[in-house]
C-alpha cells in the first residue's frame, strides 16, 4: 500500500469512535471501542505496520473511485467506475439508540456490483494497540477472530477466507444487483453477536442508520446561504461527540502532520476548554440545544471549587474527563509518509493558558442567555475563577497556539481575560448573582488600557503577537467577535489590513488562506514551518464580516474569500486543520474546530448580505 493524501479519507462513526476509509476503500484508522483507545486499523501512520481492512475491486484498467456522503447522512458511499464493471461499498457505523441498542463496537461494509461482474479483495490485516501488540488470528464459522490480551475483534462474513499470517485474505466475486454485507467489531459474549449479517439485516441497520442521520439533521434551523455546507459541518461535530458524556473532541486521529516529514504532529482525541465558546456558539446559533447544554453539562462537570491553583481547570480532557494525558512517542511507527515522532497523549495538557476562562466564561454566558439558565452551584464555582483571573492575568503563558519556546504576555491571552472578567459582570447583573463587581469592572479596565497600550504597535499599525513583539498573530482576529473592538474601529481595521497581506508583505494571508503566524519572526519552540490554518481564515472572514457593515467593500471581499475557502474542503466538505502550500490537507483530520468556524463564519455573513445585523 501507498499513502493516500489527508484529504482522501471519509469517516463514518457512531457518536463513539470512528473510522477513515480512504478512496480506494480502505480502513487506514479505527480506534477501539472508544475515539481515544489505541487503534487497531493505523495505516495512516505506518503503511506497513499500522494495519488496514481493505476491500476493493480487481478490474482490468484502474478506476475512477469516487465517494459521497448519503445525503443528511453520515453514511459513507466509495465508488470505482471502470469499463469492465462498477462497484460501490457502503461504510457506517450503525448508532446505539433507545429502541435499537447496539452494545459493542461495529463497522458495516456493504459491497455491491453495479453493473458487470466484478472480482473484489478483502484484505483485513489489524495491528493492536498501535501495531505494539500481537495477536492471534482464527477462522471460524462467522469469519475470522482477531484477539489480542486486551481485545478481541470478529470479521463477520460469508465471503471465504484465508488466513495470511496475522492477517486473513478474501477473493469473491459480484455480478449484477448483487451484494455481500461484512462487519467487524468488538467480540461479543455470544455467537449472535457477531453471526454474519444477510441482506434483509444488512439494509435493515442501513435505514435505521440512514434515519437516525436524518431525523437528527431536521432539527437544523439554518436556511441561509450554503446550506449544504452548514449541515456537513454540523454533521461533523455530531460525529466527534462522545455521546456517554457530551463531550467533543477537537479531532479523531492523532500525529497527522502540519508539515510533512516535520514533528510538528500532536494527539487531538481529546476535549478542549478553548473550543467550549465557539462550539456553544455555532450549536445554539443553527438549533442544536440539546448538544449544547449536554455539552455545557460536560464543561460544569470538569471545573472543581478553587483552591488557589490554576491547575484546577486544564486545557484539555479525556472524553470521560481524563485529567492525566501523558505525552509518549511510538518510536516503532515511521509516521505519515515518514513524519516524526509520533505521538500519542497531549503534554499540552499541564501548560497555562489564561485564554480559556474567557472562552469558558463566554461559552456560560451564551448558554445562559440562549439555552438555559445556569445553577447558582455552577455560578458559585465560577465567582471563584473570576477571582482567580483577577488575581493572575498579569502572568505570562504559552498562549493559544500551546508553543513550547517559552511563556509571554500573549496579547490574546489577556484579551480572553478580558473577555472573562467582562462576561462574568454581565452574567452577575443579568442573573442578579452575588459578585465582586467593582474588583471585575476594575480589572476589566485595566486589561483593556494594557492591550491597547501595549498589545498595539504603532510601527506595524496593528495589534500584535504579545508585548514587545511586532509580530502578527491571527488570534486577534478575535477582537471584534467577541465585542472588545468595534470592527470599524481604526485600530481594527488596520490590524484587519496588516493581516491580510501576503507573508512577503509582512503578513499573513496567502491567496485568502491565513497563518496562525510566521513563525520566521517568532520562536514557537519547534523546527520547520507549517500550513496556514483552516479556523484562521474562517475568522478573517468573520472579522471582514463585521466590518462590511460600514464598508461594503469589505463584507464582499469577506463573500469572496469564503466561497474559495469552501473550495479547499475535500470532495465530502471535510477539513484538516491546515492547508499546504499545494492546496493539501495537513494536521488532523477532519478538524471541529475548523467546522465551527465555518458554521459561525457563514451564518454571520448570510445575515450581513441579507442586511441583518
């Protein structure tokens, strides 16, 4: 096998874990049971030992494959359309519901011949706990058994297998109008869990699937421009929600890189703070109350009483609200086409980032004034942070972007904590809570004399990366959206301008594509040099939204950079958290955050081009 780009993959999931199945019809990542157990399927990593499950046509000229998603459906459809024949496989995880349980873990695979007689390969070759495990490997009535010490898997078919060292190898063929439905999942502890599916049960969990997909979409209240695109994000997010806690994951795959044969390749199966406001936001803005407030339950659960300690509140948590995510290499693994090392847990875990009790904070906000009312136990606890950020936003961290050159007064970290103290006022007031008001309101205005003070270059004629720098950074962006600047303010808009100019003017856009910042001007800790990020330039869009209400100039140049934004999605709408510098995906894939951007991006410049504001 060859690696396939980033950008090649679908997912199908079930609100539990997932799995990429690549154009050619391979499953080259699926982690089991859960998002963040190690994976069985790892190709994407390690082409030889990584493990994949495979099923694909032999025809006699290579074909054109293509895939779609089942429309409002996270039901994933890979063609091949050659002059010898046409097959498809439909891929997808059927979901656990009230009245159609499913206890364990399963994959449906359904191969069909379209039109001729079509030779197919199946090749399922699993590689436990990160390819670092062995296992032993039974053909059996049902298909074939795979079980290591820790987990055991069945391949349940009728095709006839072979066993191929750990691996097994099927050959069948279809001729037209017929199909062979193939599962794997997590052993049960009966033979009914796991008998190979006939046709009648294979459509059947095929409709239920296709049903729960679409009767979840309905509840979308978004109509505007770029429908199509909306849904699929929304689709996304509900796909890396672990449905037992509420919590959403930041991305399902780890190590995927942001520069290829780089290190710069982090662990995203997990939940973090930061994304609290902005997944709050785009949830509640297109009708999805019920994952946001099971979302906010999940954040309520996560935040202990004080006791003078930052550490209290992470960055960053396991889906069942893990505190302990240990940073380890899998030396043994040569990573995507070659990039190392790769990495398993977040060492980012521990870092300081003051942003997150304002994206904490405003995400409460929000979900008190557009979902429900917030507890005065949950308000008690807050009070308590509030105090903490006023106590300690004079302190450097290591900013938005987790770096690890050092700490520095982020300009973005003392804007969030801004945002913080200001949205705890505003709740305060609004709820009548109990609060040290004028000790915020004081603090407030000192952050924002400081950031306008010493967060602004008059060199540059912008806002910068932190104090004494004169560096960009497109974190402030931010400014606007969360109302610390007027986007027509002049500082803003020149800031706005400074971006968004080429790196070889001194900015950072590049053909409406935005860096996070150039890192030739500041030391990140890291070598080599990575994509401009997806969610950045759905925030210039934003920020050149809010601006266009006094300039219609700008809000078009905000239309036009979004419509080519959405060209850099892949064939199924799906982002990475980067772009490279040939249009290819890099980074983790595909990436909420990115989706969350697009969903706020879009619903805000649908309402300014219909004149709303």
């Amino acid at each position: 096998m060859a690696y396939l780009p980033i950008e090649d993959y679908g997912i199908v999931g079930n609100m539990r874990t997932c799995a990429l199945i690549g154009v050619n019809g391979s499953v080259d990542w699926f982690c089991c049971p859960r998002f963040d157990s190690p994976s069985v399927f790892g190709a994407i990593l390690d082409e030889q030992k990584g493990g994949h499950f495979k099923i694909a046509p032999v025809l006699d000229e290579p074909p054109v494959q293509k895939q779609v998603y089942w429309p409002a459906s996270n039901v994933l459809i890979t063609r091949f359309l050659g002059q010898s024949g046409v097959a498809e496989i439909i891929d997808f995880m059927p979901v656990s519901t009230a009245d159609h349980p499913h206890h364990h873990t399963e994959l449906i695979r359904r191969v069909s011949c379209v039109r001729g007689v079509v030779p197919f390969v199946l090749e399922c070759y699993p590689a436990f706990n990160y390819a670092r495990d062995s296992h032993r490997t039974e053909l059996n009535e049902y298909g074939a058994a795979f079980v290591s010490d820790e987990l055991g898997l069945q391949l349940s078919t009728n095709v006839l297998l072979e066993q191929d060292g750990n691996g097994v190898l099927g050959v069948f063929a279809l001729a037209e109008g017929e199909s062979v439905t193939i599962s794997i999942g997590v052993m049960g502890d009966t033979s009914s869990d796991y008998h190979p599916l006939d046709e009648a049960e294979g459509e059947e969990l095929f409709e239920e699937t296709v049903t729960y997909w679409r009767d979840w979409l309905s509840q979308c209240t978004y109509k505007g421009r770029w429908q199509e695109m909306v849904e699929r994000s929304a689709l996304v997010l509900k796909l890396l929600t672990y449905e037992p806690t509420g919590a959403i994951i930041a991305a399902p795959t780890c190590s995927l890189p942001e520069e290829l044969g780089g290190e710069r390749n982090w662990d995203y199966r997990y939940t973090w703070i930061r994304d609290a406001a902005f997944t709050l936001y785009a949830l509640l803005r297109i009708g999805f109350t019920n994952e946001a407030s099971r979302f906010m339950h999940w954040l309520e659960s996560q935040i202990d009483p004080f006791d003078g300690d930052f550490r209290n509140i992470q960055i960053l948590y396991g889906i069942d609200g893990r505190r302990h995510l240990e940073e380890i290499t899998l030396d043994h693994l040569e990573g995507y086409r070659g990039s190392r090392p790769v990495r398993i847990g977040n060492g980012a875990y521990d870092q300081l980032q003051l942003d997150i009790y304002g994206e904490l904070m405003d995400s409460v906000y929000l979900f008190n004034r557009y979902g429900e009312p917030i507890s005065f136990d949950f308000w008690t606890k807050l009070r308590q942070m509030t105090n903490w950020v006023c106590d300690n936003w004079r302190v450097a961290d290591e900013g938005i972007w987790e770096t690890r050159g050092g700490r520095q007064h982020f300009v973005y970290s003392k804007l969030m904590c801004w945002v913080a103290l200001d949205r705890a006022v505003k709740l305060a007031d609004s709820r009548s809570f109990p609060s040290e008001r004028l000790r915020w309101l004081e603090a407030r205005d000192e952050i924002y004399e400081e950031i306008q003070s010493q967060g602004w270059s008059e060199d540059r004629q912008a806002f910068v990366q932190h104090y004494g720098s004169d560096s960009l950074d497109a974190s402030n962006l931010i400014m606007p959206l969360v109302f610390f600047m007027s986007p027509t303010d002049p500082r803003m808009l020149s800031t706005l301008d400074a971006i968004n100019r080429s790196p070889r003017q001194g900015g950072l856009v590049s053909d409406s594509l935005v860096y996070r910042y150039n890192s030739d001007h500041f030391s990140d800790g890291l070598a080599g040099q990575e994509g401009t990020f997806n969610m950045c330039t759905f925030w210039l869009v934003e920020s050149l939204t809010r601006a266009g209400w006094g300039d219609p100039k700008r809000l078009d140049q905000a239309r036009l950079m979004f419509e080519k934004m959405l060209g850099y999605a892949n064939h199924l709408g799906l982002y990475a958290e980067e772009t490279g510098p040939s249009g290819e995906g890099l980074g983790n894939f595909p990436q909420a955050f990115t989706h969350l951007a697009l969903i706020s991006s879009a619903f805000n410049l649908d309402r300014a081009l219909s004149g709303i504001r």
